[in-house]
C-alpha cells in the first residue's frame, strides 16, 4: 500500500507493539503529528511539559514493562531536550526509540531555522543513530532501531527524520517483527572454569546487577544462590532481581551499601557478578576491592569484562540462559560456617537512623508497609534515592527505577508517569528531594491533564542534601551554594498544577498521608519536612576501599 512517511511511522510502530508515546510537537515533526492524531485510538499520546520530562517516562515505562519506550520531538531544541534522558537510558541499558524530525533534506547543514545535527549530537549515548533522508528505508530503519533496542545489552537508538522524508510516498509493506536475541559467546571450556571456581569455594557471594533485571532472571538467580549456598548483595541497578527480604540478602553494595555486604565482600574467597559491571560507586578502590577472592564475571557485554575487574572466569551471554545451565550442572553445596558469620555481621551491622524525628528512612519504611512492598518506586538522586534503596525492601524486578550511571536529577517523576501509564495496577511513587524536585517539578501539569495516579513524596531539608553531607565531612562544613531556603511552596506548587497536595511534619502524619494519596486514585504531592543535616549511612568515602565503610556511629567514636 502506499503511504506517506508519518503513516509509514505510526505502522512500524504499531507492527512493534507499541501502545504509548511521550513527546511534545513542534514544526519539523508536524506530518507524524497529524497521523498520531488520525490513529489516536490505537496509540496513546502523552503530552508532557518538557521534552526531557517525555524521554524520562519513556524510560520509566520500558523499565517497569521491559517493552521499548518510544518518545517524539521536534528539530532544534526539542529534540536537544531530550539528550539528557537519552543518556540516562544508555547508562543504565534501558531500551527506547527517540524519534525526531530535521528540518528539509535541501536545507541541511545550512543553520536553517531550529537546525541540529541531533544523530552527531546523541552518538556517544545511544547504541545506533540513524539521520532518514529517503523514505524507502524508513521502514526498515525504524525496524532496525527497535530491534537494536532491545537486543543483547539494551539502550536508547535515535531516528531522525527529514520533515520532507515525513511528507513523501512509498510502499509500505508490514512485517512481523524479530524477537529479540539472547546473544551467548561463551565455551564450554569457560563454563566448566566457573563450575571448577564455585566448586573450590569456601566463602562464596554473589554480587547482582541491572542485567539480572534486563535477562528476567530472578527465578534463576534464586535457584543458583541455594545451590552455590551463598549470601546475595545487590547494586542499585540489581534492586529487586533477588528477594530483599530473603534471609541470604545482605542489602546494596558500594559507597552507600551496608556493612555486611561491603566487609563480606572483603573477606569472600569467590566473588560471582551477574550482570554487573563493577561501577566505581561499587567498586571504591580498585586495587583494594575484594581482593582476597577470585572473580567470576556473567554479563552480555563483552567490553565490560576486565574493564574495571580482572576476571578470573568469565562467561559472555544472556544471564538468564547461562544461569540455567550452570543450575544444571552444579551439585548443592553447603557453607554454614560462612553463612552463619554472614548472619553475625546482619545481626551486629543493622541500619538504622534517628527514630526521635520524622526522616526519610521513616517515610520509606511507612510506604513499605503501606504497601506490602509491592509499589513501583521511582527516585531522584541523592540521599532519598539512597534510603529508599536501603530502607524499602523490594521483592519484584522492575519495582525500583533510578538514574543509576548518569545520576540525572529530574529523573523520577517522568519516570514515575511513565511507570504508572505502564503498569497501571501498580502503586507508583517517586521520591526526590526538593532540590530535584525543582529541576522537572512542571510534569505535575502532565499528570493532572491526564489524572495519572502518581504520588509524588517530596523529601524536603532545604538543602542540596548528598552535596551538603560531602560538604560537612570532607570540605570543613563550608556549604557553598547549597542551601535552598528561599519562598518556593511545593503545595502551593503542585495545587496550581492541577494536583492534591499534603504537608507532612511530623511522624504521626506520614501514614495517614499515604493512605489518603493512595484512596484518591488521582496524583497526589505529599512534602515531608526533615532535618537539613540528616545523613545517609553507612558510606564509603570516593576512591577508599569498600572495607573502610562507616556510619554514624563510627564518627563519634
């Protein structure tokens, strides 16, 4: 059939699944705009307020449905607006197509009104970047970029297209669509390698990342920590790829980790990463990081091997079909006395925090109760994104969505949009700190145009609280544009975007709070005033190893 360059995108992205796009229009983008509005009912449009508002959400929505998220924006600055959420989903291999248009092919490199090379801009933060200039491979192009997305390690894959590409005829012919790969590259020889490792181990730990989540590999992930008879930790990525609440769970590793996990780590003899790719807020000191252990390395990435960790096995593939394999091949092993010491260090390491005052450990654990753990929550970055880390306690993949690589301030609550229009009969909350909550605090006008259920719970000190911390312990309390103490009404704010809005002050308060934000089934702010000098711990000063991690109390010592 013959069909202009915008109908020839809606049915690609119709051939692909797709049910919503986040994305705002412009002039080059105009055409696909004008077919979106003829298939309205067959593919959901949210219209957010910022374009980087609608690539987060695309995100949001293809973490918490492992689908590919699809976002839309017009030449020149809209289409910039998207590069930040563009990188915050290559950081964190998270699958989306951005869409934009370019201004007429003759017009070109010329500066042409709203004119950016947006493909050069985005190539070192999306796997592919295609520039459309003909409208015969439209079609194929825009197949390729969501296959990419989604196939081996998934990330973000632009199309640019020319408005006048938008504009001309072909021949579209539809096609199913290709499932996506599960890439393995390993040998037999590296299999039985690991096998011999995990066989010789006396103190074995199992070290789980965001591939755990991406594979779909829970069930496995489980199966292998019984049968290798190991403790489990977890990045900020790998929340929720393992049961939090397991008696093997031993909490996050890294800068802000716990003890357990860190000192346990240190004194392990066979370090397993699944899915993980050693990060630097991880890691600390690379010479120093568990350095009595061999290292075996499962990740669909090749370049990631001996990247940052020398690996003594390592095994190159999709982890839920690895983890499969070695399942079965390993006999159940058994490790009380490492075990039982693992349970010592839980017992004498809890967390814990300040109960005399409200915070936002007390906030997190509440919502957590509340809702029986089975909330999708998003965050910011910064110490609420931490204690919500540490203090809820996931149980589900694809229930914690943070910027983990890029750490994006402004993240959480697109993302938090994106969730919730995914998984509609999820729960979904974000929580930012005020000074996040600054940066795309305008999407409430999204959530309220379309009376998504979102609960934002602002976490409010009135200070860059993570910057502050730093700023006490390592830069002599000198708080250098840190301080946010000005006339700003978050419920005032939120009220005039559309949105119901509750002040919490005390500790009494946060439960009803929640209960009520959740009975209005509409979106919902709850700011939560806290002490400005609260401090996440445990930590582990940047650069130091792992070992050295210490918390509040250690200070007073």
């Amino acid at each position: 059939m013959q069909l202009t360059g915008s109908e020839i995108v809606i049915e690609c992205l119709k051939e692909q699944g797709v049910d919503t796009v986040f994305g705002y229009p412009g002039g080059t983008i105009l055409n696909i705009y004008d077919a979106l509005y003829k298939h309205s009912g067959e593919i959901r449009h949210i219209l957010t307020s910022h374009e980087q508002g609608a690539a987060h959400a695309a995100d949001g929505y293809a973490r918490a449905t492992g689908k590919v998220g699809v976002c839309m924006a017009t030449s020149g600055p809209g289409a910039t607006n998207l590069v930040t959420g563009i990188a915050t989903a290559y950081m964190d291999s998270v699958p989306m197509v951005a869409i934009t248009a370019n201004v007429n092919l003759p017009l070109l490199g010329k500066d042409t009104f709203q004119e950016v090379d947006i493909a050069g801009v985005t190539m070192p933060i999306t796997k592919h970047g295609y520039i459309v200039k003909n409208v015969e491979v439209l079609a194929d192009t825009l197949r390729k970029a969501f296959h990419i997305a989604k196939s081996g390690r998934p990330g973000p894959v632009l199309v640019d297209i020319t408005k006048d590409v938008t504009a001309a005829v072909c021949e579209y012919t539809p096609q199913v669509p290709k499932e996506r790969e599960r890439l393995n590259r390993y040998t037999e020889e590296e299999l039985e390698k690991a096998l011999e490792l995990i066989g010789k181990a006396k103190k074995p730990y199992i070290y789980l990342g965001g591939g755990a989540v991406i594979s779909g590999a829970s069930e496995e992930v489980a199966k292998f920590a019984e049968l290798i008879d190991a403790p489990v930790c977890d990045t900020l990525m790998g929340k929720g790829a393992f049961d939090g609440k397991s008696y093997r769970y031993t909490g996050m590793i890294g800068m802000h980790g716990t003890k357990t996990s860190n000192l346990g780590v240190s004194e392990c003899d066979l370090l397993i990463a699944l899915g993980a790719r050693f990060s630097d807020r991880v890691i600390g000191n690379p010479k120093r990081f568990a350095e009595n252990a061999k290292v075996i390395h499962i990740d669909i990435d090749a370049a990631e091997i001996n990247k940052n960790i020398h690996a003594d096995a390592s095994l190159v593939g999709d982890l839920k079909v690895i983890l499969t394999e070695l399942n079965g091949k390993l006999t159940q092993a058994s490790h009380p006395e490492w075990i039982n010491h693992i349970q010592e260090m839980k017992t004498k390491y809890p967390l814990k925090y300040d109960h005399s005052a409200l915070s936002c450990p007390y906030v997190i654990e509440t919502i957590d109760r509340v809702t029986e753990g089975k909330a999708i929550m998003t965050t910011d970055v910064g110490q609420h994104q931490m204690w919500t880390a540490q203090y809820y306690q996931f149980t589900e993949p694809r229930t914690f969505l943070s910027s983990g690589g890029l750490g994006t301030m402004g993240y959480g609550l697109g993302a938090c949009i994106g969730a919730q229009i995914g998984q509609p009969d999820k729960i979904c909350i974000n929580i930012a700190g005020d000074g996040c909550f600054r940066m795309n605090m305008q999407e409430l006008a999204t959530a309220s145009r379309y009376n998504i259920p979102i609960i934002q719970v602002v976490i409010n000190n009135r200070v860059l609280g993570m910057v502050r911390q730093w700023q006490t312990l390592f830069y002599g309390k000198r708080y250098s544009q840190t301080v946010l103490e000005d006339k700003v009404d978050f419920c005032k704010v939120a009220e005039g975007l559309g949105c119901e809005a509750i002040r919490v002050t005390t500790k009494e308060e946060v439960e009803p709070a929640i209960r009520r934000a959740i009975d209005l089934k509409a979106p919902v702010l709850i700011e939560c005033i806290i002490p400005e000098d609260d401090k996440v711990f445990p930590m582990v000063p940047a650069g130091a190893p792992i070992s050295e991690v210490f918390d509040g109390d250690d200070l007073q010592q």
